[in-house]
C-alpha cells in the first residue's frame, strides 16, 4: 500500500464510494478502504477521492438552494417568467393590468408588498414583492455560488486525501452558513 492511512478519517470519506483508475485498472463505486487495500497509488486514489467530493459539493450547493426555494424545472420555468412580468410590470406601470401580467396577477393578495407592507393590493405590489424577493435571492444564490465554487477549487488543490476531505468539510460548513 503506498501512502499513509490516517484511521480518523472524516465520515466522508468512510461513507462514500469513489472512482478510480491506475493503468488498465478501473474502480467504480470503491470505498477509500478497498482502493488502498487494491494498493493503488495515492496520487490515483487522491484523483478519485477529489472528483467524488467535488460532486458531492455540488450536491450540498443544491440542498443549500433548495433550502431557500422551491426545486423542480416547471417552478424554475414560473421563477422567471415572474420574474420577467414583474421587471416588465414596473418598467410600464400604466399597462400594468392582470390581463397582461397573469403570473403576477395570480399573487394579489398572497404578496406583501414591500412598499406598503401588506398584502399587494394589484400587481405592481406583487412586481415590487417578486423583485424584492429575487434581489434576496441574488444576494443568497451568490454567497451559495462563492462557497460552492472555492469549495470545489480548494478540493483540487489538496495533495492528500485526508485534506481533501478537510477542505469538502469547510466547504459544507460554508454552504450551511
């Protein structure tokens, strides 16, 4: 076995399965344990190890989102068609009717209007709640974004399993903030 074996290895990485090839060799869906057991180098299981934790990054970035909005491609596809009728509300309030905007429309009453602090009364009380919404959302969607993406730098940047697995773990903390 080459390299060194710590035996108080984050759960990570006692708990995920790992690719990894060496030569003719390919482990799909390995434990740590078996890859170093098969006596692979370190720098094939590190390549491995890095890529699976990564993935799993970007899993935790999407848990992050989800915390903080509805999953799903068809809620995605009214996100921003609201949002679209809201910018578009707001930059012609005159035409702003319930027959042109039926996405804002269908929040009259649901919304809190941000400038009155009560229930939108009309649909440019909803435009100004769903933009207030989206511009919340840009700040959080950015902070996810920083934390997702140097995660996943600092993961390819670590020499050794035990600090990948470090740098996964400050990156989930990250996301969790």
């Amino acid at each position: 076995m080459t390299g060194t074996t710590n035996t108080a290895l984050p759960a990570v990485l006692g708990l995920a399965s790992f690719n990894a090839d060496h030569g003719e060799m390919r482990y799909r869906g390995a434990t740590l344990a078996a890859l170093r057991a098969a006596g692979l180098p370190e720098a094939a299981i590190l390549a491995g190890v890095q890529a699976r934790l990564r993935d799993l990054v970007d899993e935790a970035a999407e848990a992050a989102r989800l915390r903080r909005i509805t999953s799903g491609n068809g809620q995605a596809m009214e996100y921003a068609e609201t949002q679209a009728q809201a910018v578009a509300a707001l930059a012609s309030p005159a035409a702003a009717s319930a027959e042109r905007f039926p996405m804002l429309a269908a929040s009259i009453g649901l919304d809190v209007d941000p400038q009155t602090g009560a229930p939108a009364a009309d649909v440019l009380g909803v435009a100004r709640a769903v933009v207030a919404a989206y511009d919340a959302w840009v700040e959080v969607g950015g902070a996810i974004r920083r934390a997702r993406l140097a995660g996943k730098a600092a993961i390819g940047a670590t020499a050794t399993v035990e600090a990948a697995a470090a740098a996964y773990t400050e990156a989930v903390a990250a996301l969790l903030a």
